[in-house]
C-alpha cells in the first residue's frame, strides 16, 4: 500500500485552486448568459447564392427599367389628365348656370319688349290702344 502523507491527504481534500482560473470560468459563465443563441453560430443558417450571367443581368434590369419608367410616366399622365377633366367639368358646370341665368334674363326682357311695343304711341289710332286684360297677361309672365 501507498502511504499517503498528511500534505498529500490535505491536497486531495482540499485542492489549490488557481485564482485566475477560477476568475476566467465564472468570467466567460456570467458573459455566456447575455447571448441570445447559446450554441453561437453553429444555429446561422447558411445564404443560398445564385448565379447568373451579365447578360441575363443586363436583360433584366433593361426589362425593369423599361416597365417602372414607362408606368410611372404613365400615371404623372394620367393624373394630369384627370386633373384637367376635374378643372374643365367645373367651369363647365360654371358657365351652365350663368348661360340659364343669363336665358332668364333674356326671357324677361323679350316680355317687357313686347309689353313695350303694345303701348299706343303717337301714331297709333284711337281704337287701337291695347286692352289692359294684354297688360296683366305680359306682366305675368
């Protein structure tokens, strides 16, 4: 049998344990806690790369450049158009009503014109002056 002295039986009981270790482990323990993905970057999924030639490149970005261009033209155009519809539909609806207000007027006067001509004048016989039944009917109206 092996004698065990009473250092060696300390030392087994009690081993010495370098302080700096000791400080490194809980060190790089407390550290470990504040990642997000504890296996690191084992979990990264890999990027999938495809490859295309420079020609397919140039067609596709000609096709791009061709349809966004030409659409966003497109609705600058047709917003201004619609624009302009909107503008020219209301003065129209403008002019519409001063034209009927302005029909009315002339409606009017064309009676009080009438009235006018019916009234004797100095060449006008005796007998012929207008009845007041013609002056009520053009006022009314």
């Amino acid at each position: 049998m092996l004698k065990v002295g009473r250092a060696d039986k300390v030392m087994i009981d009690f081993p010495v344990v370098d302080s700096d270790e000791e400080e490194e482990k809980e060190f790089k323990k407390e550290l470990g806690q504040w990642r997000k993905d504890p296996t690191g970057t084992a979990g990264k999924k890999k990027p999938k790369y495809s490859y295309k030639t420079a020609d397919e490149l140039k067609a596709k970005g000609k096709m791009a450049y061709r349809s966004t261009a030409a659409s966003a033209g497109e609705l600058a155009q047709v917003k201004h158009e619609k624009d302009v519809v909107v503008s020219l539909s209301h003065e129209s609806q403008a002019l519409q009503s001063r034209l009927d207000t302005e029909q009315d007027a002339i409606q009017r006067m064309e009676a009080v014109l009438a009235l006018v001509e019916r009234f004797p004048t100095e060449e006008t016989a005796p007998g012929e002056e207008p009845s007041l039944q013609v002056y009520v009917t053009l006022s009314i109206i």
